[in-house]
C-alpha cells in the first residue's frame, strides 16, 4: 500500500500564501478503498473523449 503524505504548512505562511498542493493520478487500488469494483470499472472506462459516446442508460 502506497505511503499517504502530509504537508506541515506553518500559521505565518498559511495566512499570507497561497499553496497548491497536485496529487498524482490514483491507481485503481487506491480507488478500491472507496468506491465499489462496478464504479472503479466506470471510472477507469470514461473520458471527456469517451462522455460523448457513453449509453447513459446501461450505466
């Protein structure tokens, strides 16, 4: 199982800044932990290419 970090960002910093923080794209595995198999399959199948096409009714 992946290492889930954390960024200690100091009250002075915080207050004046602003942080932008990219997580990496999830892997399926990681996906498992909260959503079901049939959703992870969905997920892992759309695109913005892909929306256009979907059978909204089978899904």
């Amino acid at each position: 199982m992946d290492k889930i970090t954390s960024v200690a960002i100091p009250a002075a910093l915080a207050a004046t800044s602003v942080f932008l923080i990219r997580s990496h794209k999830a892997y399926s595995v990681e996906l498992a932990h909260f959503h079901s198999a049939d959703n992870v399959e969905f997920l892992h199948r759309i695109s913005p290419n892909t929306c256009s096409r979907m059978n909204w009714q089978n899904v």
